[in-house]
C-alpha cells in the first residue's frame, strides 16, 4: 500500500514531528508498505495529487497538521487519513474550546478563565483579573489555547507573576487560558480505535514538570507504564479519558493528559496527534499492551481506512 | 548480507532505549541539549530571515581565486594534500598563523602552535587536557554559546562573571578567586572572548587586560584567550591581546581562520605554552589525527598570494556598514525600553529587553514573522539567566534584511509591550494587599528600568544582568 507520511510542516514542534514521521516510515517499510515522506510545505497539494497515495500517515504535531487543517486539505483531494476527523482536531487543538466542551459532556476539568488578547488591549479585561483569586486560587498555570507540547505554559504562583505569564503565553497563541492548578499524579491515557491503552504515569526527574525540553530527552523525566493504580483509580481515570475523547469526537488514536488528585481525575487537554517518537506516551503504552510499533501502525492504517471497523 | 544497504536513522525503538540509557556515560546526563532546540529548527526554512547565526559572510569570497588555487594543489600536490599530515599542522600552516597573529601585533613561537579542527576543537582539546569533574572553569556572562556545551560535556563548575562595556568585570573576578581560594580551590582556567565578544560585542578596556594578564601571572592561572574576532575591527583604537601583554606564560590563545577566511575550512589553532601544548598534542592525536590536510593546502596557497589582508580590509567595510544598518534599525524599531551594545567589531549585537519578556517566547512569535534571533538564555550555564537577552548578527545577512529583521523583531517586543501595560499600566496589581510577600518584578508597564551598570565598582557581586547599559533612545 501507498502511503503518504505527512510530517514537518511550519509548526514550532517541526523537530518533534519530523522524528514521529522518519519512525512511521521505518514501520510501514518493514510493514512492506511503500512510504512517501512528504514535510508538508507549499508543494503539497502538488506531491500528493502525483502521488496518488492510498491514504495519509499524518504525522504533524501542532498548528497546520493537528488542528484540522492538513484534514482538511486531505478530505477535498479524497485522500483518507489517519488519526481523528478535522472537527475533532479543531476542538482538541483549542484548548479553551475543547473544556467547554468537556464540561458540558460532564468529563472533569479543571476550572479556568479564557482571555482573548483583544479583552486585554481594548476591553480593559485586565480589570477581571481582579475575580481570579477567589475563582482560581493561586498558583494558577496560564496556557496559550493554541499550542503544543508545553510550549508558553507558566505557573504563576500569586498575582505579580501573572502578567509575565501572561506575555508569555500570548507569543505563542492570542487566545490564553488561566486554569486552577490540578494537584496530583500526572498521567496519560492513549485510546486506540475506541480502546484505551495501558495508563502512562510521568513522574519528573526533578525540575519544572513544565520543561518542554524534558518531554522528549532521556533521562529528564521517568515514565512508567503500566502506571501503579488501584483498580478503582485506573477505572475512574479511563472512563475520563474515553469520555474526553468522545466527547471531542476523536477517532483513529489521540492521547489524553490527566491529573489525578485526591478528588478523581481531572482531564487537562486531548492531543489528536500524539507524539509517536521513541520517547512518547503512545508508543510505550502500546507496547505495555503487547502491541508492537508496526502493529500500532498498521492498527491506525486499518483505522483509517474503515472507520466503521472500528 | 542484506540484498540492499540498510538505512539508518537517527533514532531506535523505545524497547532499546532502556539498553543504550544504561550504556551512556554520567557526561551525557550534564551535556546541554542546545536549548530552544526544536524552535531553532524552523530556523532554517528559506523564508526567514536570520539574524540567528554567527555566519561570516563568505559570498564575496572570489570564486575565481577558490578555482585556481584549488586547480594549483591539484596539479601541484594531490598526493601530499590527499594524504594524512602531522598531528601538529604542516609548517607551512603555521608560518599563515604567524603572520595573522603578526598582524595583531603577536610573535608566538611556531613550536607552539598547533593547527585545530576550527577554534572549536581548541576549546575542546583545552579543556580536554585541563579539566577533571568538578573543576572550575571561570569565563564571562554571557559567554560564547557554544563553549557552554564543551564545559558541560567536561562536567566542569562554570562560574560566570559579569562584564559591562568594557567586558568581564575584573573586580567581580578576583572576588570569585579570593572565595574560592577560601575554599582551598582554584580554577583550571579563565575563558575570555576579550575582543568584540560572541555574543556580547563588548571589548575587554586596555587597563582591565592588563589586570587579568596581571592576575593571571600572580596567581600562576591559566587564561584562555579565544579570538576569532581581533582583526574585524571598524572602529576605535586596536589593543594588545591578553597574549601580547603576557608573552603566553599563562596565556592560550585560540585563533581561527573562520571569521577572516572561511569557516567551512575548519582550520583554527592554539599557541600554549610548552608543557600544555604537548598535552593538547596528544589529545588532538586521540581526537582526529591531524587536521584537513586539503584545507591546510588551501589556506598555503591563498597565503601565497599576498592579499589576504585585502581580504579583511573589504569584510571590515562590509561588517561596519552591516553594524551600522542594525544599529540604526535598532534605534528605529525597538521599544524605548531595550537596550543594546554597540560593538565596535565583530559579528554581534546584544540586546536586552525589559525583564518580563522572555527571549524565547519572543522568539516562537517571531518566527511567525519569519524572523530569528538567538535567546540570550543559550550564553549561560544557568539557563534561568539571560531570558530578556538576545544575540543579533549583522555579518550573515544584507542591509535590507537587516532592516527588515529588526523591523519585524521590534513588532514583536512593540506587541509585548503594549500588552505589558495593558495589563499592569492602569491596573496597579502591586497594591492588592493580601497577594502575600512577592514584590514585583519590575514596576507598572510605563516606568520599566534596567538594571543600571555599577561604574566602576569592584565590588558587586550579585545582581541582575549587568550587560547592557541603558542607552537613551535618541531615536
């Protein structure tokens, strides 16, 4: 089978995703498939008509591949592809879109306020930071809505580290989100298909838990997977993560983070298109699961290619 | 045997992780991943604008002269410039290294030199010889960023010592040497970039050489004198290196043909005194042999020809008129609140921004602008320093993109200002009374300052970043 690995494009996790699509394209060779290595750049409309593929690995973190709009692309020119539908990429990758929508299908969340950059310049919302204290409590983390990995996310630990925070995450996206900060044990749960897979629990190696470069290097952070949970707690914990998933209408495969604290989980975001190096979450619990990286591939082609089957 | 080549890549299945993590040697949990890593890879789409390297510009280089000195070793000495040479450099190389130092006003003994791979593989090699776990190895802050990974990879204490205008602080230093003389330890070497330095572009002042070279020769101390920058000088007046006011008893030099020729020849050198130079030997022989005996041909002929000071005569108008354009579109497009130096030579700008923004935020939002710079926070070992820094280079790129560059930067930090007030300007969040003991970092919006250099003060220790000065926007 033909199939086109999309992958690089001009987000700022490039780097993260050229390693995702160089590993996808190892497995669909030993697959016997043959891969067409596409960093998605201007000729891409013109790579994929001469192409012709089967179908579309996409392996592209961040804006232009997992927000829907390489989806997007791919459903005009009637080539099916991997992973969840353009309006599930769309909710995921809006952070302040996606809790809403969280929220209202009932899956817990932490409490947050979403600020345009606009409010601040014309609207005065300066003034409503005022209401945050007593609403979220300090420390609080201040998110951009539209951004990867752990890029532009801040603590602030009382008011004066708020602004800086704020400047900060408004480099990457206009849209920001202060959320309360979720105390506990950090985990993530990757669905495949409809199924969840064994629960991954990210336990940093001292630092700031917040390191973008700790995520993807050896060594700065311990993953454990299968995670130690009681039945109970990683029964509460999957049944949150499959909910957020749903709720966002994912499909295919996608990886939801999670706080577990002494109140039950809360979800933080869902990622459409996880990472699939070889230190991300996705591939380690696949293989905690038995399911090799080519079988996880050839899983997420089959996905692709019926979703009904799925 | 396979029936065809096996590709491999630069990566391996997570299940061999765990194998090859418990193979890495301790340095590799110490060596710094070049910070902002996967941002500076968007660095190098066509379409953007850097001002993010440290490239010479070597477009005017005559592509003709290349061609017929490359045709001359060819039909002259292919043989000799195929073959592997002395672990040292050919003669002939040295005698090139003795006359540029000559230039500089310097008369190393050939005997002392020793041909690198780059000045690079100097600092390496240096530290190499010198430096155990542990040691401490003092240079400026900020300093060249990628000497920053060598000390690492070395798994050396670096302790960083401020510089103002006139480069590191002298005063600042011998306090360093006095507390760690206190604790019965001395550091294995000083490392300074004194002249037009990478990323500063400031210059170590007459009189603070002289204190160093002094310091150096009380305390029986190593300096190490890297500079690949001394003969681009657009202005002011030339000074002694550290290595002419001490005659190299405890001065290594590290010179380079990088910034005056081409870095892709990766010929540089060191001159060490005798004892440490037959160390360095040793590990240059451990390291790679011998360096490119093509290039060391290459750099022979184009020294035959008598012009290469023509040659530098023509960057040093370029880089001053490159210099110039930055500094203007500097004062044109960034906010009264940064702040910049003005280098007299070199390749580099340093500019500093009010202290709530952060270089590599900033960075990620210019990149949308299809711009780059390098955050400052790469100059440090203490990667929580030099976050409202950046580096500028004016030497890799023409006036228009210069221009355009900085013009896009500025609108980057304009934007950030102006939220900066929007948010603390008309809203005073220092005067909530129940937000407990942390004091603002900085006041509101509009009364931004930066930290003011100390003149002439020897004693202060601690503080904010002491690079750049305020400069009044006379813009």
């Amino acid at each position: 089978m033909k199939v086109a690995v999309l992958k690089g494009g001009r987000s700022l996790e490039r780097g993260v995703s050229l390693r995702s699509g160089a590993r996808v394209e190892d497995a669909l060779e030993r697959l016997g498939h043959e891969p067409v290595p596409i960093d998605a750049g201007g000729d891409l409309v013109k790579r994929l008509t001469a192409e012709r593929p089967d179908v579309a690995f996409v392996a592209m973190h961040g804006l232009g591949g997992e927000d829907g709009t390489v989806q997007e692309l791919l459903e005009i020119l009637g080539v099916p592809f991997t992973g969840p539908s353009v309006a599930a990429c769309a909710r995921c990758m809006d952070k302040v879109l996606a809790k809403h929508e969280l929220r209202q299908a009932g899956v817990p969340t932490p409490d947050w306020f979403a600020f345009n950059e606009t409010a601040f310049r014309e609207l005065g919302a300066a003034d409503a930071l005022s209401g945050l204290e007593e609403r979220l409590g300090f420390p609080l983390v201040v998110k951009p809505s539209r951004g990867g990995s752990a890029l532009g996310v801040r603590f602030a630990a009382s008011w004066f580290e708020v602004p800086e925070a704020l400047i900060s995450a408004f480099s990457y996206d206009n849209r920001v989100l202060l959320e309360r900060f979720a105390e506990g044990r950090e985990l993530a749960v990757s669905v495949l298909g409809a199924e969840p897979l064994p629960v991954v629990e990210a336990i940093p190696s001292g630092g700031d838990r917040y390191d973008f470069e700790a995520r993807y290097e050896i060594g700065r952070t311990e993953f454990v997977c299968p995670a130690e949970l009681s039945e109970a707690a990683a029964s509460a914990v999957t049944a949150a993560a499959l909910g957020a998933y749903e709720a966002l209408g994912c499909s295919g495969f996608s990886r939801v983070d999670l706080i577990l604290g002494k109140d039950g989980p809360q979800v933080l975001e869902v990622n459409a298109i996880p990472g699939l190096t070889d230190t991300s979450l996705l591939p380690q619990s696949a293989e905690a699961a038995g399911i090799s990286f080519e079988e996880l591939v050839e899983r997420i082609l089959e996905l692709a290619l019926k979703p009904a089957a799925a | 045997m396979e029936e065809t080549p096996h590709r491999r890549r630069a990566h391996t299945r997570s299940r061999d992780l765990e194998r090859y993590a418990g193979l890495f040697a301790e340095r590799t949990g110490v060596m710094r991943s070049s910070a902002m890593r996967d941002l500076m890879a968007i660095t190098a789409r066509p379409e953007v604008i850097s001002l993010a390297g440290g490239l010479p510009d070597t477009s005017t280089f005559p592509a003709a002269t290349f061609a017929a000195q490359m045709t001359r070793i060819a039909q002259e000495s292919t043989a000799e410039a195929l073959q592997y040479g002395p672990t040292e450099g050919f003669a002939e190389t040295v005698d090139c290294i003795v006359e540029v130092m000559g230039a500089e006003g310097m008369l190393p003994d050939p005997d002392d030199v020793i041909v690198t791979t780059g000045g690079q593989q100097a600092i390496d090699l240096i530290c190499k010889t010198l430096v155990d776990p542990g040691d401490v190895i003092v240079c400026e802050a900020p300093t060249y960023p990628g000497a920053v990974p060598v000390f690492c990879s070395y798994q050396a204490e670096t302790i960083q010592i401020d510089c103002d205008e006139d480069g590191m602080r002298i005063g600042d230093l011998e306090e360093v040497l006095a507390r760690l003389d206190g604790e019965g330890r001395r550091p294995k070497f000083v490392y300074s970039v004194p002249s037009f330095q990478n990323p500063s572009g400031v210059t170590l002042a007459l009189d603070r050489r002289r204190r160093l070279v002094e310091l150096a020769r009380q305390r029986e101390l190593l300096v190490v004198e890297d500079s690949p920058y001394g003969l681009l000088r657009f202005g002011g007046e030339a000074l002694p290196t550290l290595y002419q006011l001490d005659g190299g008893d405890f001065v290594i030099y590290v010179g380079t043909f990088s910034k005056i020729l081409s870095p892709g020849i990766r010929l540089g050198w060191a001159v060490a005194p005798p004892p440490v130079m037959e160390k360095i030997v040793l590990g240059k022989q451990a390291a790679d042999l011998c360096t490119s005996t093509l290039t060391q041909h290459f750099v022979r002929e184009y020294f035959a020809e008598g012009r290469w000071r023509e040659y530098i005569a023509n960057l040093v108008e370029l880089y001053r008129g490159r210099r110039d354009t930055m500094v203007e579109a500097l004062h044109e497009h960034f906010p009264a609140q940064a702040s910049w130096t003005e280098p007299e030579g070199g390749l580099f700008i340093w500019a500093t921004l009010p202290d709530y923004i952060d270089t590599g935020d900033l960075l990620a939002k210019a990149l949308r602008e299809d711009v780059a710079f390098v955050p400052g926070q790469a100059a440090y070992v203490d990667e929580s320093r030099g976050r409202s820094s950046m580096r500028l280079n004016f030497s890799g790129v023409g006036d228009d993109e210069i221009r355009e560059g900085v013009r896009r930067i500025g609108k980057a930090i304009g934007e950030q200002v102006e939220l900066y007030s929007a948010l603390t300007g008309e809203h005073e969040l220092a005067g909530d009374p129940q937000s407990g003991e942390t004091k603002p970092r900085s006041g509101s919006g509009r009364n931004l300052t930066l930290p003011e250099p100390d003149e002439g003060s020897a004693d202060r220790v601690k503080g904010g970043d002491v690079l750049p000065f305020r400069k009044e926007s006379s813009a």
